[in-house]
C-alpha cells in the first residue's frame, strides 16, 4: 500500500492522467483509502499546489471529497494553489465548486482571507462574484477578510472589500455592510478600529463611535497610536526563507535562480542575516544590485514583499521603497490608457502596463501624434486652434542678466534678449485690474525662471503655452497625479521643480492642492507636514 501511495505521489507530481488509471486499476479503493484518512495529502492537493489543471480536474470528478478535505499541515487543494500562486488553476476550482471560497483551512482562514492577506485582487472580486456572503467568514480569531487585509497591509485588498460593500446592490448588502464593517475580532477591534491603528482613513458609513473592549473610539486610539499585536502566523516568506523553488515560479531559469540565490544570500548575511532590520537589508540588495531592469516583475515583488514580510507599518511608518502590484499598475493614468489603448497601438505585442512599458515609451516616441492626441484627450486640454502637426521644440529664449552694470559682457544667440531689452520691451504694455482670457499663440511666454544655472552665468529662461501642458502629461502619466491628489514638495528645492509642480497639479487633475514645505526636507517635521497634508 504505502509503494502504491509513493507512486500516486510521483504520478500527481507529473500531472500523468494515464498512469493514476493504471494505479486505479490496480487497486480500485486506492482513493477510497486515502478518503478515509481525515488528514492527507491527496493527489488534488499535490497536483493543485503545482498547477496540473487537467489532472486536478479529472480527480475532482473521480473523487470531489478531496476538494474539502485538509492536508495535514491544514490545507485543502485551493488553499494551496493560492499560497502557491496557482491563479488559473483556483479559477478551474471554483468553475467546479464555487462554494470553496467558504472552505476553511488552517485557523478559520479561507481563499477569501488569503487573497486579501497576499493582495490578489482579481481573485479578490471574483470570490466575492462567485460567492458574495463570503465576506461574512470570520478566522478563528474572529477576523473578516477587512481585518486580514489591514493586518498585512494590504490597503488595496482593504479599499477593494469596502468598496464592493458599498456599491454591492444585493438584497442583503446593507445588512452586509453594517455587519462586516462593525465586525469585533477577539481583541474587540472593529475593522474601524484597526483601520485608524494603522493610520488608513476610513470613508464608509460605518458607526465611528463604536468602541473597543478598551472602551476607546476609533478616533482616541488613532491618537494614541495604539500598537497592533501580530498574533497570526505570517503568510508571506522572509527573505531568508526564499529558495531556488520561488525563484523558478517568479521566472528565472533552473541555473539563473541558483546564482541569484546564491547572491541574495551573501547580500542578506552582509546586512546582519536573519535579524538584520528590513531596511538594512534593502539597502543591501539595492546596493550590490541583486536585481536587474530584465529581471521579471514578479521577482522585483517576490523579493521587496519577502524583506519587508514582517514590516509594522503602524509603528515603523512607510517602508523604504513601494512597488505597484500589477492591478495598481493598471489602474494608474498610464496604466489605464495602455490597458484601453495597447492592443490598437502595439498589436499582439501589448501584455500589460508593466510587461509593455519600455515597448509603450518606445511608440510614444516615434508616434508622437498618436500619443500626444490620446493624452491631451485625458487630460481634457481643449485649444481655441486645435493643432495639426507635432513639431521640434526650438531653442528656449534666454534673456541675460548682467553681472555688474547693464553690458551682459557676452555675444547672445539670436534668439536671446539682455535684461535691459527685456524691460524695455515690456513697457508699453497697459496694466489693468481686469483679465479675461484671450487666444494666445503657442510660442507666447508663460513664465520666466532665474537661476545662474551650472556655469555659474546667471540667465533668465522663459516658459511657453507648451511648458504647462508637458508638464501636466508628465505628471499625468509618470507621477500618476489623480483628483484629490496632495502633491507635497519643499519651497528650497528645485528652482525648475516648483512651476512643474503647479502646472501639474492645476491642469492634470489634483484640485490644485499643492502643499509646499517651508524648510529643508530632512527631518521628521518633514515626514510630519506629509501626514498633516
């Protein structure tokens, strides 16, 4: 029996549909067997960890116990695509059964608490899709899917839940959202209550003044800064426990992930090994450059979540660096834009906003009149004359300050003016206390900077109509500047920086709320103003 075991082991392992049968055949009570030992790991569970869809598909309908049954670490085959990464085979899963977002697994957790404790959105809302009252699952620590997510920081996974409770039409969604949002775990904190622990600003219609067991409000304990205790076991790897096997499922070869771990080792046992603080860590590994531009997305993520598993955000404050998951990336300005408009540009070339990106800048280059009218289209740019060609730049027009005296002491391009020239031409023009808005050419100034530059020779350079909309485009689409947006910047850095700022903010869509730092931004008062704005 157990050398039948072995070789139904080996023939999940491989996905190999014709050998179960000739073990079946056999012996035909070999799964009948198993079944009846509560905890195994069956062939559904091996075959789901590793991704064998059709294998998995055949023993779900040989055998669909196997389906609920815990392995004995206390995973069921669904829990163990998820922790595994296995999207399209827990998709094939739910396809069979779609009761098996509510399948608990080790301490109460089901697939819906895992997407939301590893941020897999499109898991996420398809759960909820397929079975909407599992939002009311609650762990044996009586947390929700909310409570899961902001345990681990996953404010997307958060807004994510609270928003499908919010917009959910179904016949129990009020009760749903009244119930969820006001849910106590065993510590008596409301998702309110966890939410303001970890400094995530709550905008649902949840009762703010319910208290914790520690009869405090949501508000008190958000200035008491209140300390979450981590009491769950963590889901995400540290970076001293990902082996060659992650390496391979984030894309390297067999050779490549031995080297890369053999990198990462030494770049972690620099920093102080296992102990060592996240950021001491990072550091390291950016600064010995263990990841590479070509390196696939989903290595950049495996190693930046993995250093920063057990990060504390309510106590540590934002960790050194972010990195967009793939659902943020495209719902980004650009992301957005590349997801509507990739297919028609780049053909079949088009994957996703990340995979595609230096192919997307690459088009918006040598195509500049596509890309210019699809993003001033977005940016809602409306011209008293539209324009009909894209055009080279000239030369800015500098105008010269003198040193000593009114002789610039130089010969000036044809295109610049000296000081004295600049104030004369400007004297005929009328003042008034009254504006309206008139045409004005492209070529017409905006603004004018100062700054004696890097050699030191102190100029003037004029702003055109075109500055204000590049600037806008950029911060549009790299800065991803959106409606509500603060854009936080000090008033003693970057003489150019501080009318990009402005141009971006009113015209790219950020209510024109610039908050502008009186100091240099190297001390916590800075970090502070942030939080404040």
């Amino acid at each position: 029996m157990d050398e039948r075991i072995e070789r139904l082991k080996r023939v999940a392992e491989g996905g190999d549909i014709d050998n179960l049968y000739m073990l079946i055949q056999e012996d035909a009570y070999l799964l009948e067997h198993i079944d009846q030992v509560p905890f195994f790991d069956t062939p559904l569970h091996i075959a789901a960890s590793i991704g064998h869809i059709p294998f998995v598909l055949e023993m779900m309908r040989l055998k669909p116990s196997f389906a609920r049954k815990s392995n004995p670490d206390g995973f069921s085959p669904i829990h163990l695509a998820i922790r595994n990464g296995q999207a399209q085979m827990v998709r094939q899963l739910l396809q069979v059964d779609g009761n098996l977002v509510r399948a608990k697994g080790r301490e109460g957790m089901t697939p819906l608490h895992y997407a939301a404790a590893y941020d897999y959105l499109d898991l996420l809302a398809e759960f909820l899709s397929v079975c909407p009252h599992s939002i009311e699952d609650v762990t044996i620590r009586n947390m929700t899917a909310l409570h899961i997510a902001l345990k681990y920081n996953k404010l997307e996974s958060f807004k994510l839940l609270v928003g499908w409770l919010g917009q959910n039409r179904s016949e129990n969604s009020i009760v749903w959202e009244r119930k969820v949002l006001n849910w106590k775990d065993e510590e008596g904190n409301t998702v309110l209550h966890v939410a303001a622990v970890s400094h995530v600003l709550a905008w649902t219609n949840a009762d703010i003044n319910i208290k914790n067991l520690e009869v405090t409000t949501t508000l008190q304990q958000d200035n008491n800064v209140a300390t979450h205790t981590q009491t769950e076991r963590e889901v995400v790897k540290s970076i001293s426990e990902v082996g060659v096997e992650d390496l391979v499922k984030a894309g390297l070869g067999i050779e490549e992930a031995n080297e890369f771990e053999r990198v990462l080792k030494e770049a972690i046992l620099s920093a102080g090994a296992k102990g060592s603080e996240p950021r001491e860590v990072w550091r390291e590994i950016v600064g010995r450059m263990v990841l590479k531009p070509w390196h696939p997305h989903e290595l950049h993520q495996l190693v930046y979540y993995s250093v920063y598993a057990n990060w504390d955000l309510s106590t540590n404050g934002p960790p050194l660096y972010w990195f967009p998951s793939l659902y943020q990336s495209k719902h980004s300005n650009l992301g957005c834009l590349m997801e509507k408009y990739g297919s028609k540009l780049l053909g079949t070339s088009y994957k996703d906003p990340i995979t595609s990106f230096s192919l997307f800048q690459k088009f918006s280059v040598q195509h500049p009149e596509a890309y210019w009218s699809i993003v001033l289209r977005e940016l809602s740019v409306s011209f008293h004359e539209a324009p009909n060609r894209v055009v080279e730049a000239a030369p800015y027009k500098a105008i010269v300050l003198p040193v000593i005296g009114n002789d610039v002491g130089i010969q000036l391009r044809e295109q610049d003016l000296s000081w004295n020239d600049f104030l004369s031409s400007a004297n005929h023009h009328l003042r008034s206390n009254h504006y309206i808005p008139i045409y004005q050419p492209v070529e017409s100034v905006t603004n004018i900077l100062f700054s004696s530059g890097t050699t030191g020779e102190p100029k003037a350079i004029p702003w055109t109509q075109i500055s204000p909309i590049r600037c806008a485009a950029d911060s549009w689409a790299h800065m991803d500047t959106q409606i509500g947006d603060v854009v936080c910047w000090p008033t003693n850095l970057g003489w150019v920086m501080e009318p990009i700022l402005l141009y971006s903010c009113f015209l790219a869509g950020a209510s024109a709320t610039l908050a502008l730092y009186h100091g240099s931004p190297l001390g916590r008062s800075f970090g502070k103003f942030v939080q404040v704005t």
